[in-house]
C-alpha cells in the first residue's frame, strides 16, 4: 500500500494570557485542511512577523482585511509576490484593488506547489519507486464598503482547490474584516474572523478549515525624524487548530523611498523574528522578507512588486 506526505510594538494595545511556551504542538495542530490559507501575503508583512490586519494599505488586503481596501493610497492597486518557501515549496500570487466612491473591488489569486516528492511502499528502500508533486490554490473577490473616513467593512470569499497525488478536494470560504481610524488616521484598530466555510472532504476524510480570529491595532508616528517616518504593528491571533500567538512589527521608512523592517512572533510553532526592507521608486514598491524556520525547515525569502496608478 502507497504511502505518500508533503514536506510540509508597542501601539495603545493590551493583551493577556500568552506565553512563548506555546513552541508545544498544539493537541489540534494537522487536523485542518489548506493550511496554505495561513501563510502571510506580501514581503512587507512578512518582514513584520504578518502583523498586518491594521496596518495594510495595498493590494493584499483582499488577504489581510478586506476592510483595509479602503486605505488604498491610489485609485489602482496591483501586488505579486513570489515566496521561495521552506522544504522546496513555492507560493506564488497576485492581488488587484480598485476603489469607487464608498466602494472597493479586490481580486485575487495563490498557488502553492511543491517540489518532486518520493514515493514509496511499505518495504523500505533507499531509491522511491516513483515521484509525484501537490497543489494548493485559491481564487479570491473582495469588498468594502465605507460609509466614513473613520470606519470601513469589509468580506472576501475563496474559491478553494488542494491536490494531492490521486487525492483533490474542493472548497469555499469567507473571511470577514472591519478597521476603524483614530487621531486623523495615525492609529487603527482593526478584526477579522479568516477561513470560515464548511469542510473539506480528501478521499474519504474530512477536514475542518482554519479558521483564524485576529485583532490588531497599527500607529503611524505622526512627526518624522531622520528624514523618515515609524510605523509598529500588534496582532492578536488565536487559529482553532493552534494556540494564541502574538505579532509585532515595526517600519521605518526614509524620505518615502527606503524602508526597514523587523518583527517577531510568540506562540508560533516554527517562526519567532523575521526582517526585511523595500524601496519604493515612483509609484513601484520593491520589498524583500527574510523569514528563518525552526527545526531545520529552512528560511523564507519573500520577494514582492507592488504598483499604484
């Protein structure tokens, strides 16, 4: 009988109850399907350890809040990134926002493919009997709607598709944001509720999605210093499948052309920092993450192009 696996700051915001001894695999960890929908999107997020649902004003918010579609600096907004991720796996995507009056539009797309994984029987043998690769996808539309400059609610729906050697499943979910801006825009707060849908029969199997509920709150120091202005970011997280965890992220962006990045996790079970930079250059933005993996897992370089117009 065929066996087959896939290697597979500080801002105005209280929280209680998290430790980093969460690095113990959490009782539900594996027990839901496309755990792909977790990874972060975006190498400017990435670099701030994914502290990103009040913080995010581009294109990736059709993935981070929805909601947050309504701080797009630009009428249009396109991102792509490509994400050379652990254990020889890609995840490549792009992301597309347009706004009009009180509304706006987000599509969206992801794929994950693996590499060639070997194949084997239940004799062991030092040569695989053959190799096969798997599949996630997702296709996404997101929109906001905003009633003020103060408030803005938004939802996205998926399109869900996973492969695996003779095994596909498919299915849909919903993902549910708002954010509110205070002090003229400077501070955020902001929620989502992220993969609720039904579950999702592999064979003859069947699996919960992740669910995710997250708060997060972003402040943009109002004065600038060294020519540059400092952004820090928190989230709260809390998957059903894993314990709380918390991300803090922080930029600092030099005469709106260079940026710098850092951030750091508790309660994840291979991720703690991570750090990045980005240029801008017209309405281009070029951003790098550099995201290491415990337990040998490797490290994530994340490349990311984003354009305004």
């Amino acid at each position: 009988m065929i066996r087959y696996s896939i290697r597979s700051f500080l801002v105005l915001f209280a929280f209680w109850a998290v430790n980093d001894a969460a690095a113990e695999v959490h009782p539900l960890a594996g027990t839901t399907a496309m755990s792909f929908l977790k990874i972060g999107a975006g190498a400017r997020g990435a670099a701030m350890a994914e502290a990103g649902i009040a913080m995010v004003d581009d294109a990736t918010a059709c993935y981070w809040n929805p909601a947050r579609l309504a701080q797009l600096s630009r009428k249009n907004s396109f991102h792509f990134q490509h994400n050379a991720w652990i254990a020889q796996t890609s995840v490549d995507e792009a992301y597309y926002a347009t706004g009009f009056g009180k509304h706006r539009l987000g599509l969206g797309g992801r794929l994950l493919s693996t590499g060639d994984i070997p194949m084997r029987d239940d004799i062991p043998s030092l040569d695989p009997i053959d190799y096969y690769q798997a599949y996630d996808f997702f296709g996404s539309l997101s929109y906001a709607f905003v009633p003020s400059s103060l408030l803005s609610l938004g939802v996205s729906y998926r399109r869900l598709y996973e492969k695996i050697y003779l095994y596909s499943a498919y299915g849909h979910s919903l993902q549910a944001g708002l954010n509110f801006n205070l002090l003229k825009g400077d501070l955020s707060l902001a929620g989502t509720v992220d993969n609720v849908g039904p579950r999702m029969q592999m064979g003859v199997n069947l699996f919960k999605q992740p669910t995710t509920f997250k708060l997060g709150t972003a402040y943009r120091l109002p004065r600038q210093f060294y020519n540059g202005r400092f952004i820090a970011a928190a989230d709260i997280v809390k998957p059903t499948d894993g314990g709380w965890q918390t991300r803090w992220g922080g930029e600092f962006f030099w005469r709106e052309q260079l940026a710098l990045r850092a951030g750091y996790k508790t309660g994840h079970d291979t991720e703690t920092f991570s750090l990045g930079t980005g240029y801008r250059w017209r309405s281009y933005n070029f951003d790098y993450a550099f995201v290491p993996s415990r337990y040998d897992l490797g490290i994530s370089h994340r490349f990311s192009l984003g354009l305004g117009f």
